[in-house]
C-alpha cells in the first residue's frame, strides 16, 4: 500500500481507500452500462458473432469508463485525483489532443 500511495502521490490511507472504491465501482458499473448501450445501437448476441459483439462491446466499455471514473471520483471526492488520472491516461494512450479541444 505504501508503493501505492507513495506512486500516486497521496498521504492518507482514507484517500487510498476512497480511490479503489472508485476503481471498483466504475468498472462494475461500466460493465453492467454497456449491455444496454449495445441493444439501442443494435449489437446483440443474437444479431452479431462473438467475433463482432464482444469486441464492439468492449470498444463502447472504453469511453463509459472514463466518464464514470470522473464522475465517481467526483462523488467520492477525489476529482482531482481522477481527473490528473486521465489526462495522464489519454496522453500515454496518444489521445492528448482531447484536452485541446
């Protein structure tokens, strides 16, 4: 846990808690958002093969998370956090330009 804090710049072992709970809700949330996302746009088991659902499936994952992880570390009270998070995210990822627009 020290490795944890230390890596990410926190002191207390509250904020560490509040941060994997972020973590742990938005990935279970984001999972459970996506089955809907994918019936209004049409992508079913039933209509796709594995080979196309679940790819797009996990595609429409992507961008449902990092909406949810601002969200909820809003809530929880570490958007500050979370927000330098994804900026660092996105940059890694070559998807910088975002915060330019």
């Amino acid at each position: 846990m020290k490795h944890l804090k230390k890596r990410w710049g926190i002191n207390s072992n509250f904020q560490l808690v509040m941060i994997l709970v972020v973590f742990a809700v938005t990935g279970s949330s984001a999972a459970k958002l996506a089955t809907p996302f994918t019936s209004i746009l049409g992508i079913t088991e039933d209509n796709f093969s594995a080979w196309v659902y679940w790819p797009a499936r996990i595609f429409l994952i992507f961008p449902i998370y990092q909406v949810l992880l601002l969200f909820f570390g809003f809530i929880f009270g570490q958007f500050k956090f979370f927000w330098d998070f994804e900026k660092k995210m996105l940059k890694k990822m070559g998807l910088n330009f975002l915060f330019k627009l």
